[in-house]
C-alpha cells in the first residue's frame, strides 16, 4: 500500500481508465529523490496488468547519459518486430535508433514521429501503457522523441507517465503532479511494523522530513530491535543524506562485493553477461552483492533497488577501482558506442587511442541525428586528443553538433573554446560558419553575417561561395547593407557571380529599377527548376562553372525573395512545394519555418483562413519541438491576422511578444488595427518610427506605405506621406505588380490625385492579386463618391468591398463599409452571426487540415503521415468535423469547397 499517494493514484488511474476508452493522456510525476516516484510507476504497472494494458518501461540511467538513444533502446527493443511496419522514412529513423551504423534523414525530429507511430500501432490492438522512470537522466535524443510523441498523442489509447525529479526534462505542454513529501502521520505508519519505540519513531520521522525512502533508510541505519538499536544515541542522518547512509553499507560489504558494485554501478545498463564478462576480469562475481539486498537479477538484467545506491556505490569508490571497472567494462562489451564511452571513462591522461573511439562514437551518433551526445562525445575526443589539430577539428565538430541539436548557448561556450586552436583556412573558417548559425538563432544576423564575410576568406571556392550566399541573406534580415555589398562583391571575384546577393545589395541601398529585376530572375529560375525535376534539377547559372543544383536553403531564398518581390503567387507555389517536401521526407524541423512563410503568402494572397490553419500547425509542431524562437516569430504573422479581424487584445498580446527581429512586423499589425479604429496619429507615429529604424527595408513596412499615407491625409498632414510613397512608388513600378501599383494609384487619389487615380487602381486590381487591398480601394474610393454627394454611384464599390471584408473576417473593415453605406441611404443587414458563416469557418485548424486532405482521397494513414499525427488521432478528428461540416462520410467530404471562396 502506499501512504499519502492518493491524488497521485486517482491521477493515474484516471489515465488508464482514458486509455481504456481510447483516450491518450500523458502525466510528469515530479519531485525529490526518494520521494516515491519509482513506487507509483510500480503501482501504476501493476494495474495495468490488472486489467490486461501492455507495459513498455524505460529507466534513466546517470552513466548512459551520454550515450546516443540508450533511453530508446532500452523502450523499443522489446517490440523491434514492429518497426518494419512503419512508414519510410520513419522505419529508417528507428533502425538507426536501434544500430547504431545505420544512417538516418537530416531531421532530429522525425524519430518522435517514428515512436509515435510506433506506440499508435501498437495500442490499435488495445491500449497501452509507456513509463519512463528517471527522465532526468534520460539521453536527450531520447527524451526529445519521447516528448514530441507525448505532446502529439491524442485519440490512440496510450497513456504515457514520466517520473522525473525536480531539476530534470522540460515538461512544458504536458499535466504535471509534484509530488510532496508525507505528513507525519503518513510517515510513522511506514514504521508501524518495525516495533520502534515512541521517542525513536518520531526521531526517524522528525529527521526524514516526509521523504518515504530516508524513513525507510533510516530505520534501516537505526535497527528494527524493540526500544531502539544499536547506535540510536548517534543523530540520525537526515534526509539529503540517504547518499550517506547507503554508502555506508557499501562501506561493509566485502572488498570483493564493494568492488562489484562499482562495476555494476559504471555500468549502467543492467546488462548481466557484459557484467560477468566483467567481473570475471577483476576476479569477482555478483554473488556477495546479491546477497545485501542492495540489488535485485531478473533474467537477464541486474538493477540497485534504488538509482541512490548505485550513485553512492559509483562516487564512494576509489578513482583507481572506477578506472578498473571502466577498463573491464570497456573489453567486455560488443557495444563501440559502450566501448568508447568507458575508455574515456578510465582515461585520466590524453589518450590518442581513445580520443579516436570516443571521436568514432560521436561520428555514429551525428549521423543519427543524436546531435546532443554527439556534441558531448566530440568535446570529449578533443580533451583526449595528444595533438593539437585533433583538438581543435573535434571541437569544431563539436560546436557544430550542438548548434544542430538547439543548442545555442552551448555552441557559444564551445565555440569560445575552439577559437584560440582552429588556427587558419578550412578549419576557421567552418568555424566561422557554425558561429554565424548561432549568431542568427541568437536574433543577432549582423553579426553573424559579418562572421561569414570574414569567414569565408579562408575557406575553399565553393564553401567560400556558400558561405557568402548565406552572408548576404543575413545582411539582408539584418538590414546591413555593408556585409550584403560585400559579399555580393566577393562572389564576383570568385567568379560566382549570385544574382540573390546582387539583388539584396541594390535593393538595401533603394535601388529598386536594378535589385528588383534581378531578384525576379532569381526567383524565376529557381522556381523552374523546382518545377522540371521536383527539387533535384540542375539549372544553368549562367556562370562558368555551369550548372549548379537547387539546394533546399536556395528554395527557401527563393522563397523569401518572392515575398520581398510581392509576388504572391510564386510565393504560394514555392511554399506548397516546399510544405510537400518537408512532409514527404519526415522534415519535421524545417516545416515550422517553410508554414511560416506560407502563412505570410496566403495572407498577403487573401487566404487568411488558411494562414491561420497555417500558423496553428506551425506553431503546434515549434511547441512540440522546443523551437522557441520559431513560435515567438509566429506570434507576429497571428498578430497580423487579428489586426485584420479588429481583436485589439489578442493583437496587442501576440504583437508584445516580438522580439527586435519581429519588431517591425509587430508595428505594422498594431498600426493596421490603430488605422481601422480610426486611431490615425497612432498609426502614423507608429509607422514613421518604423521607417527611421533597421527595418525600414523589409516587406512588411513597404506594404505599409498605403496605411502610412492614409493616416497622414486623415490627420491632414500630406507631407509626412511623400517620401514613403515616393519609395514605394519607385518599388512597385520595378517590379509591375498590378495589385502593388493599385496601391500606389489608390495612395496618390488619397494625396489629390481624384477620381482618374481611384479609376486606374481599380483597373489595376481587376488583373488579381490581394483582394484585402482590393476591398481597401472600393471602401475609399466609395467615401470619396459619397462625399462628392454621388452617393448612388458609391452604393456599387461600398457592396463589393463590404462583401469582400465579410469573406476575409475583417470586422472593423466591414463595420466602415457598412457605415458608409447607410450614410448612401442604402439599407444593410448587421454583420452576420457567427450561426451564418460557412460550415468550415466552425472546424478547428487541425479538423480543416484534416478534412481538406480527406476530401482529396488520402487515407487516414496518409493523412497522419502528412500532418505528424497518429491515424487514430486524424480519425479522430475527421469525427469532430463531420457533424459540424454536416456530412456523414469521405464521400460526401470530398464534394465540399473547403478552400475557395472562403478566403476571398
């Protein structure tokens, strides 16, 4: 029975019971050493079989750490039969797991789908249980793919339970339960049996402070003799000093005994014939130790009935018998991982021979997209490491690694280290390279552009090209001319001439008439290639070296580049092709990114809702993934969407938490709803603060111009409009948008151009592109007829923009429609309800994405696949949406328009 865990067992058991019901649930049991956690996952276990769940079990290990996937080995071995039945790449993804020389993808990411198709497919059969017991110590790899299937379960029947103490795996996202310490009533009655006297029961309770293993440890080092024991006059430890008392009963085992201990506690892995394999080198057995109750042999594994001991074995003993045990360990196993790992254990001197496995260790574990441990490995090769030129290529190997795996504060400090060994050339600059990568994930692209200038100097002909590349795009984010002139310069010299860099450098320095033409060509050949041979086309770049292939940081500049252009729909093509690419090859990690983009092109296209379905499943995929940053950038483009349906405080809030890179785009959301309020000298200021900053460059705030001026006339201060129109102007002509030189048109009829300019604008926007803009248009030029006391003429436009506000969900836009047409005398209905929108309007954004696929034919397997859910939770979904779609079956789904008319 256990004592004062009842809100813990009802917890648990209201887990399994949803679990039985096809419902997942996921539960972090935190707390102190020794406070109980193991004992409920025990009980938990057991009533699990009580009813017939199936049990899968790991448990963190202090030693294995380290060590690439151990946490998954350990979980997964027992159902490896199932693992062929897994989608590619994800079967890839945990054969890797599982061999260790086995290759996997690109993304550290795709093995949490992996385990959670796994758990999903095998609670088909009925539901399931997965514990994970010490997650502090857990590797992160493992940890990071336990969390991603944790945070993504739903509708499968798995529930899942984490015990973990305080200090230990980031929790956020999933139900917690701290557990406390027992009161002393709770306490003393784990003592009812032992025949303690009163004075000295309480002594234990007092001195255990509610931690149920120091009572226990305790009472143990007091006696269990009536009236008291041997040594009750001494004070009792107390309770963070259980390590203590165990040791102290390690102390009395037999030299032989104490020194099996340490073996099995270096160890780690419980495996028993690598440990008698062991113990046969250093002339000792497991039977003296088995015998002390201190651990327990199952089949084949040995386990210390608590992590606690096998701590106090490990640090109490002698460096000389930790080197001994590490030695033996290191010839016994078949595992290289194993072996590297206990050399460099034992290693108290550099070691070149070491150095070499641990460095083999790290390469195994890279490529298996274990990036945490493989950073830790190759730190540790380079501390091994007699020569300084090992030293120093570890360690940037290392900085590498751990850029890869997130990270970046790491990567700074081991960078710091490698900087006084990388010497000169090919190695600096890869270096280079890696620091810049961390620059910008710190939100710093200056300097990590200027990083890469620098940088390249040392490095090959196309690592140097590269780099540059990269160099200017981040020029271009930070708003620096100078390193974006200078790399476009250096790839001239270099013969590489790139037309992205070209571009960006004419166009920071507002040189619209031969950056944006430049840009255009770029995105055009891009775009073409990616056409002709899904992604893998080489294109001519005109250069001499010939074709060049299409990499996927040149889709995404592309990308980008079609955004900076206005062009919505390459925008919109590129980043459909780039979304199917991610989600065809498992890029888990890429995909927040690429969403993002494409929420920025199906806004400016008019999709606002499918920019919100967008945004949400960006967003879910960066929470799941521990990508911070990726969700604070998102927050900006959601800002954006509520500016548009006029709700200030969520638009405030998500506009709030932008960092300095977000800034801009922040302020231009806040000053688009300021403008719709009629706040015009609070746009005004905002915007014209804007344009004095960094970010004067960027997109968004050229696409502000026509709110800027809008203010401006409204508050009749023309002058303040001129110049950004000017700009903008200038911009638009270069590249011959027709929606962008409607705006242009719609601006000069506000500064006095009259009814002629109003008229080219709306010819303008007849050709397409933006209907938001369009809706702007009508709604002025419609004021400006009425005003012009024409007020029969201006019914027309005033409809047409009110209609097309309602479909995009612009609340405050629609209001001043409707105003100005009850101002014609017209009569208009109030704003629909929300009983009158479209069916699909009431789907959640994961039902939307699920449904659309549904209707298209996939599979619910597929669809899964696609969207890095389980079938089961996509099934359940689709259940969810058809009553509220007013469909019973694929069938009649499938002739549903949930994608056009809708989003304008």
């Amino acid at each position: 029975m256990l004592l004062g865990r009842s809100a813990a067992q009802a917890a648990l058991k209201d887990l399994l019971a949803g679990a039985g019901d096809g419902r997942s649930g996921v539960l972090v049991l935190r707390g102190e050493a020794g406070i109980g956690k193991s004992a409920l996952l025990d009980w938990t276990a057991a009533e699990a079989g009580g009813i017939g769940l199936p049990v899968l079990r790991v448990t963190g290990s202090e030693r294995e750490a380290e060590l690439a996937f151990a946490g998954l080995v350990q979980l997964l071995w027992p159902v490896r039969d199932r693992i062929d039945a897994l989608p590619e790449p994800q079967r890839a993804a945990l054969r890797a797991v599982l061999d260790a020389g086995q290759d996997r993808g690109p993304d550290r990411f795709l093995t949490g789908l992996a385990v959670l198709t796994l758990l999903a497919g095998l609670a088909e059969r009925g539901p399931l249980l997965c514990l994970v017991d010490d997650a502090q110590w857990v590797d992160r790899s493992s940890a990071e793919a336990l969390l991603f299937a944790a945070r993504r379960l739903a509708a499968e029947g798995v529930a899942m339970v984490f015990a973990v103490r305080d200090e230990g795996l980031d929790g956020h996202g999933l139900d917690e339960l701290r557990l406390p310490r027992l009161g002393a009533g709770d306490a003393a009655d784990l003592l009812a049996d032992r025949g303690f006297a009163p004075e000295l029961r309480d002594r234990i309770v007092a001195e255990s402070a509610g931690n149920p293993l120091a009572v226990l440890e305790f009472a143990a080092a007091a006696g269990t003799g009536p009236g008291g024991a041997p040594g009750a006059r001494e004070p009792l430890p107390v309770a963070d000093r259980v390590l203590a008392g165990f040791r102290a009963r390690i102390d009395g085992l037999t030299e032989r005994a104490r020194l099996m201990a340490v073996l099995a506690a270096a160890e780690g892995r419980g495996d028993l014939p690598v440990l008698l394999r062991a113990a046969r080198a250093l002339g000792t057995g497991l039977d003296e130790l088995d015998r002390s109750g201190l651990l327990h042999t199952t089949g084949a594994a040995v386990a210390f009935r608590h992590p606690l001991i096998a701590t106090a074995a490990y640090r109490g003993a002698p460096l000389t018998a930790r080197i001994a045990a590490h030695r033996a360990l290191a010839e016994a196993t078949g595992d290289p991982d194993c072996r590297a790992h206990h050399l460099a254990a034992a290693a108290t001197a550099p070691d070149a021979e070491a150095a070499a496995e641990v460095a083999a260790a790290a390469g195994r574990a890279l490529r298996r997209t274990a990036y945490t441990a493989a950073a830790g490995q190759f730190r540790r090769a380079a501390q091994l490491a007699p020569a300084p030129a090992e030293q120093a290529g570890w360690l940037v190997e290392a900085v590498s690694a751990a850029a890869s795996a997130g990270q970046l504060d790491w990567a700074a400090e081991l960078a710091e280290e490698a900087e006084p060994r990388a010497g000169d050339g090919a190695l600096r600059a890869e270096l280079a390279r890696v620091r810049a990568v961390v620059e910008f994930e710190r939100g710093a692209p200056d300097r990590a552009a200027a990083l890469l200038v620098r940088g390249a100097a040392g490095a090959a002909p196309d690592d140097a090209a590269a780099m540059l590349r990269t160099a200017a795009g981040f020029g271009w984010f930070a708003g620096s001319p100078e390193p974006v002139g200078v790399a476009a310069r250096r790839l001239r010299e270099l013969g590489r001439p790139d037309e992205a860099a070209e571009a960006m450098a004419y166009l920071l320095q507002e040189d619209y008439a031969r950056g944006v033409p430049l840009l255009a060509a770029y995105v055009a050949r891009v775009r073409r290639a990616s056409r002709e041979a899904a992604y893998e086309t080489a294109y001519e770049t005109g250069t001499r070296d010939g074709p060049r292939r299409v990499d996927g940081d040149e889709r995404m500049q592309a990308l980008y580049g079609s955004i900076i252009l206005g062009d919505d729909e390459a925008a919109m093509d590129l980043a459909a092709d780039e979304v199917e690419r991610c989600r065809a090859e498992g890029l888990i990690g890429r995909l927040p990114k690429v969403l993002q983009a494409q929420a920025m092109a199906q806004r400016t296209a008019g999709r606002h809702r499918a920019a919100a379905a967008s945004v949400a499943e960006a967003a879910a995929i960066a929470r799941d993934t521990g990508l911070h940053r990726r969700t604070v950038e998102l927050d900006v483009v959601r800002a954006w969407l509520a500016a548009a349906e006029g709700d200030e405080e969520r638009c405030a809030e998500l506009a709030g938490r932008a960092g300095d890179t977000g800034r801009v785009a922040a302020d231009c959301a806040l000053s688009m709803l300021d403008l719709s309020r009629g706040r015009h000298a609070a746009a005004l200021d905002r915007l014209q603060a804007a344009w004095r900053g960094p970010g004067r460059h960027t997109t968004v705030l050229m696409a502000a111009t026509a709110d800027l001026v809008e203010a401006a006339v409204r508050l009749g201060s023309p002058e303040h409009a001129h110049a950004p129109l000017d700009r903008f102007r200038r911009w638009a002509e270069a590249g011959a948008r027709p929606w962008a030189l409607a705006v242009a048109a719609r601006c000069e009829a506000l500064l006095g151009g009259g009814e002629e300019a109003y008229l080219r604008a709306l010819r303008l926007h007849e050709q397409g592109g933006r209907p938001f803009e369009r809706a702007r248009t009508e709604l002025l030029y419609g004021e400006w007829l009425r005003r012009e006391r024409r007020r029969s003429e201006a019914r027309a436009p005033l409809r047409s923009a009110l209609e097309s506000f309602e479909r995009l969900d612009a609340a405050p836009w629609a209001d001043r429609a409707r105003a100005e047409l009850r101002a014609t005398g017209t009569a208009v209905r109030a704003a629909p309800p929300a009983a009158r929108a479209r069916p699909a309007d009431r789907l959640t954004p994961q039902e939307l994405q699920a449904a659309r696929l549904a209707a298209q034919g996939l599979s619910s397997r597929q669809i899964g696949a696609r969207l890095f859910l389980s079938p089961r939770t996509v099934e359940h979904h689709l259940y969810k949406a058809y009553p509220k779609l007013g469909v019973a079956s694929r069938a009649e789904l499938a002739r549903l328009d949930l994608d056009g008319p809708a989003d304008g």
